[in-house]
C-alpha cells in the first residue's frame, strides 16, 4: 500500500508510470480470479485505493497555483 507522503515525493512522470503498473495488476487481479481461488481477497480492494491516491495527487497538483 501507497502512503500519501510517498506520492509526495515522486515527480508527476513517476506517478503515471505508477498509476499505470497499478491498472494493470487491478486488470489482471480482476481477470485472473473469475473461476479461481483467491488467496489475498483484499488485493483489489487495497489497488482501488492506491490509483485513487495516484490520481488524487495528479489532480491536486494540477490544481495547484503556480509560483
């Protein structure tokens, strides 16, 4: 799981890369257990919520006045 303070840290190049690798293991998360057994049934759960952190980052410093 991401900490907000980690995001902080990153560059806005980093948080798309991140935000991408993180679509993709929820894609394959969701696609790979329809039929299975799922061992960790909060890994889908806890990927939501990083990409809701990694956007909310990237929308916060759009937002963000310029100096």
């Amino acid at each position: 799981m991401i900490t907000m303070k980690e995001l902080t840290e990153k560059n806005e190049a980093e948080l798309v890369s991140l935000l991408g690798e993180k679509r993709e293991e929820l894609r394959k998360i969701s696609f790979g257990t329809a039929g299975s057994t799922m061992r960790n049934v909060h890994a889908g759960k806890n990927l939501r919520r990083d990409i809701a952190r990694i956007l909310t980052e990237i929308t916060n410093r759009s937002h963000a006045p310029r100096a």
